[in-house]
C-alpha cells in the first residue's frame, strides 16, 4: 500500500508537469528556470520533448549564473532537464546543487559519468533510468535514499559505492543494471524495497548487513548468477541459518528471497512470492514438509528446473507458482492439495504426464495452458469434482459436464457438454480434433494458438463459439461443421477467433442445405471456401456418424425453421419432409435399441 501511495503521489507529480513554463533564458547552451536569486538548470523550450537533443558532449553546470545584470545560484536540475539527450557524455554538478529532479538524465543513452557534489541531498526517482552507457557514479555522502528505479537500466553499470548516509534503497532501484558484479551495502540501510536489484544478472555475492529491519518482495528477482545470499548474524529481523543461502524473517520463518544455491531448513514454514523468480540456474528443488505455504509466482521462470519435490503439508498451489519452469519434466501433485491458482504451471512445456489427486476440489483457468508436451492426464477416480473418464487424457468438471483441460491425446468423450476458456490453448503438438455431438459450445481460447492443428470437425449441436477460440491456429486447412444453423461466433476488434491468414485457404464442409446460411452468417461469411456435405448414414440428422435422440431433435429443429429441406431429411423415403419423417426416425430408434 506505502508503494501504491508513493507512486499515485509521483504520477500526480508527473501529470502537473505536463503545464511546466518554457525556460526563462539560456547561458552558454545551458537553459534554465529562475525563482528568486536561484536557478534551476532545465530543458529548451516548454517541455522536455520539445527539442530532441538540446544538450550534448560534456556538460559543466556552474555555481553561479548571469543573466540581464543579474546572478543567479545554480541550485537544482529540474524534472526531465536532460531526458533524451543521447548525445550527452559526462555533467559535472557544481556544489551549489542540492537536488536532482525526478527524470533528470532519464534515457541519456549515451551518458558515461557524472560527477555529483556532496551538497545534493535529494536524488529523485528515474534521476538514471536507462543510461545505457553510464559506467561510474560516485553517490554523495549526505543521500538519504536511493530513490526508485534511479538506476534501472543502466546495463553498463559495473559497480556502486553506496555511502553509509544511505537508509533506504527503494523499489527497482538498480533494477536490469545487468553488468552490476559489486555492491556492498552499508550498515546505514535500514530498508530494501521489492524488486531493488531485479535482474541484476552479474550479481554473485550479497551481504545483508544487520541494520537491515524491512526487505520487501522480489529484491533479487532475476539475479541468475547470485551464488551467495547471507544476513549478518546480528540482525534482529532476518537469518540465514545453517548457511541455506537464503533470507529468512526470523519471527515467521518466511524465506523471503533465494539463489541457484539455496537449500530450505527444515525450519521454514512460508517461501514468500516470487522469492526465486528467474532464478535460471536453479536446477531442482526440495521443499522440506515444515513448508505449509507457497507464494505466488515463487518459482516462476525457473526455466532450468527439471525436478521439484512438493510436501504433503501443503493444501493450495497459488496462481503461477511454477509458471514457464520450462524444464520442468517431474512433478507429484501432494494428495493433501485442494487448490491450484491460474496459470500455476503455465507453460511448463516439458511435462508429458499429469496426475490430479482426489483432493483437488478447485482448478483455476489456464493451470495447463502451454503445456505443449502434456501426452496424459489423469484424474483420480475417487475425486468428488474432476474426471478423466473413458481414459480420455483431460479433466472434466462432473457436475457441468465442462472439459476444463486437454492435451495432444485427448479424445472428448460424447457425454462432454462444454469446452471451457483455454483448455487447449497452446497445444503446439495437436493437429486434429474431433468435437462429439454432445458439445453446444466451446468457450474463449479453447484452441487459442495450437499452431500445428490442421482439421477441426464440430457436431451439428454446436450453438455457440467464443472470441480467440482458433486464434493462432494458421496451419488450419479444414473445418468440417455439421449444425444445420450456423454457430454463433463470438468476435471483438481486439480478439478475434480465427488468425487472419486462414479465411481464404481453409475449406468449410457444411451440410449441403446450409452453405447459404454459412455464407451469410457473421464470422463465417469470411471464409471464401466452401464444400456441401450428405449424411451417409440413414437417419443421421446431425452427422455424428450415429443415430440416436439427438437426431430426432435436430429433424425437429430443421422443420421448425422451415425453408428448403435437405435430402437426408425425408428419413422414410416419400419425398416429402415432414412430421411423417420424425414418426419414422424414433420408430427407427425403437427398432434399433
């Protein structure tokens, strides 16, 4: 909450400056702001986007400054004074500064050094941000805070003096400074926020120092070479006990951030979110049973893990615990877990098989999505809300008769009624599916991006098809639909159902007596291809390849809309299609059963 504060604060802060006046005069190529007898070095024009490179070279700001018979004292750099100037090397502050405004060399991509004076006390957020070629700064002794995201970006950065004045260092402020090999952090620092070193990719070592009473989420998030995280001994509020390399809150026994090489006591009870997101050389984990709880995205992008070993103390995987661990190729679901959030193991697409426990009483959206090397899936079959029935290789929500989850294998069993949002969304490896005539609708995504999926066969029951459900599929080739009325298609400017490059080389196969109303029906008049199909079995009204009830009430929905009438209509032969027909059909029935 104190960092949504902060943030709305500074974008009002951002949005008032919007009006800022022109510079009031230039000296010597430098523009600047005058109130009083002071100055304020500033941007040409009335805004910083007005002229793209004002400044440029080396830039030496003075103490003092002249202008109309009157001398002014350099005192500030104001709001964005130097954003953009890409040609800009090197500044030098004089000593009469005293604060450096939010922005100020925001995105001077070529900007090498700075030399900033011990008099500036404030340095504000974004002062560095994305100074690509930055590659020394010396920090003054009188800063209080390093303020956030500061030095975001500045991929050159190698290494930082933070002086011992320093008691916080705010949210991502050395954020992506991926060359960054050293810091040490002071006994001053009281508090880190979340994300203040995120993919610092070179950081190997790290020292929290015992001053240190507040560390937020994420601190090193990213850090893929970090080998080494210890808490001196003398901190009252975080340990690393049995040198775990790890940081853990004392009092809880939350494990607030890790490394490649951290292995969990036995004493922890809580790894807090993202506490080893991206940690790339974390190969395998082993969650020891005194863990009862597992933050979100905890071990999100962990790409090189192969193996996890999950306790049976836990009841709830949260929504993208193990998102994209690409490598991911081992993984028991505990028997005591009831819930898995969304997304919580996205795009692990080295999984081949999966087991639900009769536990699992919640499943979220999109658990599986991505899993593109997913070949089994199970449900056990005392589960009171799952089921995988006819060995089917996905998971049906009994109650609803809705697949939630599929997989390359699946084959959908009749009694399935919906395919839910993003079931198989981003199954590269199935090329064709067979939707039985049980289904009315398939919802949002179902399909989404199952880009090897080359022939789609849908039951004449289909009333209904969500927005982005075949979106991505550009290797379709054939759609073979069997509702006499076309389906409603779900379509919005911004998410449509089908990727533009199939609608002129995918063939349709619809009932011959249909393929006017296909051709004059929302999304499906776009296809430019079309080919008339018969039923071939006698009395197959819905072309399901059988005759059962459903035909009946596909004959009765024919005769209630009226119109031209199919051949395979007249059931009993006599070249009229009529009531006579839907006698003759359930007579068949009784005949056949």
């Amino acid at each position: 909450m104190k960092h949504f504060i902060k943030t709305t604060l500074l974008l009002i802060v951002l949005l008032t400056s919007a009006t800022a006046s022109a510079h009031d005069f230039e000296v010597d190529g430098i523009y600047y702001n005058k109130n009083g007898e002071k100055a304020t070095v500033t941007y040409k024009g009335s805004s910083y986007s007005a002229y793209s490179s004002e400044y440029s070279g080396t830039i030496v700001i003075p103490e003092m400054v002249t202008y109309d018979g009157v001398t002014y004292t350099v005192t500030m750099i104001n709001n964005y004074a130097f954003r953009g100037c890409k040609e800009l090397i090197s500044a030098t502050i004089p000593n009469t500064v005293v604060r450096i405004c939010y922005g100020a060399f925001n995105e001077c991509s070529g900007l090498t050094s700075v030399e900033i004076p011990n008099s500036v006390t404030t340095l504000d957020f974004d002062a560095f941000r994305d100074c690509r070629s930055l590659t020394s700064i010396t920090l003054p002794n009188t800063l209080k805070t390093i303020e956030n995201s500061m030095f975001d970006g500045c991929i050159s950065l190698t290494e930082i003096t933070i002086p011992n004045s320093v008691t916080s260092i705010d949210s991502f402020a050395f954020a992506r400074c991926s060359q960054l090999t050293n810091v040490a952090i002071p006994n001053s620092v009281t508090t880190i926020e979340d994300y203040a070193f995120h993919e610092c990719s070179s950081l190997t070592d790290m020292i929290i120092p015992s001053s240190v009473t507040t560390f937020g989420y994420g601190v090193f998030s990213g850090c893929t070479k970090l080998e080494t995280l210890t808490v001196d001994q003398g901190n009252p509020v975080y340990d690393s006990r049995n040198n775990c390399n790890a940081i853990i809150k004392t009092d809880n026994n939350k494990l607030m951030s890790g490394c490649k090489n951290t292995i969990i006591p036995n004493t922890v009870t809580e790894i807090a979110s993202v506490a080893f997101l991206k940690c790339y050389g974390l190969t395998s984990m082993t969650i020891p049973n005194s863990v009862t709880v597992i933050g979100k995205e905890a071990f999100g992008w962990c790409t090189n893990m192969t193996k996890v070993t999950l306790p049976e103390s836990i009841t709830v995987i949260k929504d993208e615990t193990f998102r994209s661990c690409r490598s991911l190729k081992e993984l028991t679901i505990p028997k005591t877990v009831t819930s898995i959030g969304a997304n919580a193991f996205h795009e692990c697409s080295s999984l081949e098989s999966l087991v639900i426990p009769s536990s699992v009483t919640s499943l979220s959206n999109n658990v599986f999505a991505y899993c593109r090397n997913l070949k089994s899936i199970k449900v056990e079959s005392d589960n009171p809300v799952y089921d995988s029935r006819d060995n089917c290789n996905a998971i049906i929500k009994t109650s609803t008769k809705t697949l939630i989850t599929g997989c390359m294998n699946t084959v959908i069993p009749n009694s399935v009624t919906v395919i839910d949002k993003y079931a198989f969304e981003g199954s590269k490896h199935l090329t064709d599916i067979t939707v039985p005539n049980s289904v009315t609708r398939i919802n949002d995504g179902a399909f989404e991006y199952c880009s090897a999926l080359t022939n789609i066969n849908l039951p004449g029951s289909l009333t209904y098809i969500g927005e982005t459900t075949f979106y991505g599929c550009k290797a379709l080739t054939s759609i073979t639909c069997l509702a006499i009325n076309p389906p409603y298609i779900k379509v919005s400017p911004y998410c449509p159902t089908f990727d533009s490059s199939v609608y002129n080389k995918t063939t349709i196969h619809v009932p011959n007596a249909s393929i006017s109303k296909y051709k004059e029906s929302g999304e499906w008049k776009r296809f430019t291809r079309y080919v008339g199909i018969m039923n071939v079995v006698p009395g197959d009204m819905n072309g399901d390849g059988r005759v059962s009830i459903s035909d009946v009430t596909t004959l009765i929905d024919l005769l209630l809309v009226g119109g031209n009438m199919p051949d395979y209509a007249d059931v009993n032969g006599d070249g009229i299609v009529n009531v006579s027909d839907v006698t003759f059909l359930i007579e068949m029935l009784l005949n056949l059963y």
